[in-house]
C-alpha cells in the first residue's frame, strides 16, 4: 500500500534560478530567502524520507479537458519560458518519469464518472518552469509526475482530483511527495510599475488586502487548519490565487481535506515576485 510521506507548498518564480548577482541587484543587497529555502527543504525534509515519487502539481500548465498527467520514462532537453526567455534561457532539465503511477491515476479517474483525466508520455508534450525550475533544489533520485491545471475545473473538480489522487497512491506501492507548485494571491503590477517593485520585501504586494489575505492564510497553514482554508475558498479565490488555487486544495483533499491538521513548517519568508505573494511551506506525513 502506498503512501503520502510529505508535502509542500513551493514558490517556482523566476529569481530562484537567476544569477545570485542579479538577485541581489533585484532585492536591495539581499538574496531572496526562497534560494537558500528550498535547498533546506530538500535536505531536512526530503532527503529523509527516501520517497519513490515527486508528484508536481503545476500551476503553469494549463489544460481544458481532462486533467493531464506526465506519463514520461524520461524528459530531458533545455528549457527556455516563452513567459520570460531572458531569465535562465536554455536551462537544462533531465526528469526520470513514473509512468506506472500516472497511468494508475488515468486508471483511478476512469471508474468515476464525474472527472477526466488522460496520462500523457508524447515526447514533445511541452514542459514548464513551475516544474524545471523546482529541479536545482529537490530533485534527487526519486521520479518525477507533473500534474496539470485543468483551467476549467471548479472547486468541487479539485476536490475530485485530489480524492483520485490520493486513491491512485494508496493503491500504488509508491513512497510520494506531493509538491504544489504555486504563489498564494497573485496579482501582477501593471508593465509601466513593474519594475518598481521586484523586491522581495512584502511592501510590493500588489495591495494591502491581497498582503492581509495571504497572512491570514499563511496562519491557518501554520496551524493545520486546513478546514479553515478550504471553507474560505469562496473569498481567497478574489485575491487571484495562482491556478486558482488548484495546486493547493488539490493537495490538502489528497491528504485528508478538512479533516487534515497537519501544521506547515514555512521554509522562506513571506516575499513579493511583482505583486504576487510566495512562500515555501512544508507538511509532514502522518
């Protein structure tokens, strides 16, 4: 029988793979405390666990019908964001796959008849940064899954999803970390203010309210009420949450949904990328 052995919330923006010199020109002096975070994360957290599997749930691929699934042996080539070519251009990847687990998920989903999802493997199935650039902090040996967001899935498809997922795992022999690859309100300043505001210092949050409301979340993550957060979905979602916040209900239902109460562990601070608010926070398996 498998299991869920940990999970994290992650920021995936660009700065992580930037030059540690232009970092330090973006951020007054300072490196963003997301660098130094997630390489943290990956040897007190991860490493310990000798998981399987690093399931990704990433908020930059977007998909319509179905859910999709990474169903690779192997991806490998060099990544450059059509979203930002100038960041870390060409950066090379090389992701061993699961496609034993991924087809388990299609499999899980198919005796239902209130969700889709197809496992993919095609060779030229394009690949984004909300899992490239994850790859220099926590791959190890473990094999990789990336998950879409499906872009027309409501609350209640996550919630379905997520109940798939966890089945899948719990069906598979598989030790598995599931990453949810994503900022929490994230709201860009407009191009002619941008750049004003690439500091991490949360001060550049894109208002008061979209800072007030990823504080109060980050608390409630921090206390493990999970339920807290999954009952305020109606109000977060007006903060523009990434994915809609996909990455996050998707992963809180694999782990039990409101009956979950494991605490988050932050492992960065709470800092801006252009508006947006990120964090990287690490729950424990039970």
């Amino acid at each position: 029988m498998g299991e869920i052995v940990g999970s994290a919330l992650v920021s995936h923006v660009p700065p992580l793979v930037l030059p540690e010199a232009t970092r330090l020109e973006l951020n007054e002096g300072r490196d963003f405390s997301i660098v130094e975070g997630m390489h943290r994360m990956r040897h007190e957290c991860i490493d310990p666990l000798q998981a399987d599997t690093i399931v990704v749930l990433d908020t930059h691929w977007f998909t319509t019908f179905e859910w999709v699934v990474s169903a690779h042996e192997r991806r490998t080539g060099k990544f450059t964001s059509e979203e930002l070519p100038r960041g870390n251009p060409q950066m090379p990847y090389d992701i061993v796959g699961d496609p034993q687990l991924a087809r388990l998920i299609e499999a899980v989903a198919a005796e239902r008849d209130d969700t889709w999802v197809h496992a993919n493997d095609d060779p030229y199935l394009p690949i984004r940064y909300a899992t490239v650039y994850l790859t220099p902090f926590l791959q190890g040996p473990e094999k990789w899954v990336s998950i879409s967001s499906c872009q027309t899935a409501e609350f209640s498809d996550m919630v379905i999803f997520g109940e798939v997922l966890r089945e899948a795992i719990r069906r598979s022999d598989k030790r598995v970390v599931i990453v949810g690859s994503g900022a929490l309100s994230h709201k860009f300043w407009p191009l002619s203010e941008l750049r004003k505001h690439e500091s991490a210092d949360p001060a550049h949050l894109i208002s008061p309210a979209h800072r007030d409301a990823d504080a109060r979340l980050i608390k409630w993550l921090e206390a493990g009420d999970h339920a807290a957060v999954l009952a305020d979905y109606p109000d977060f979602r007006q903060y523009a949450p990434e994915a809609r916040f996909a990455h996050y209900v998707i992963m809180a239902t694999a782990r039990g949904g409101a009956a979950w109460t494991t605490p988050g562990v932050a492992y960065s601070e709470y800092e801006n990328a252009a508006g947006t608010g990120n964090i990287h926070m690490w729950f424990p398996g039970s």
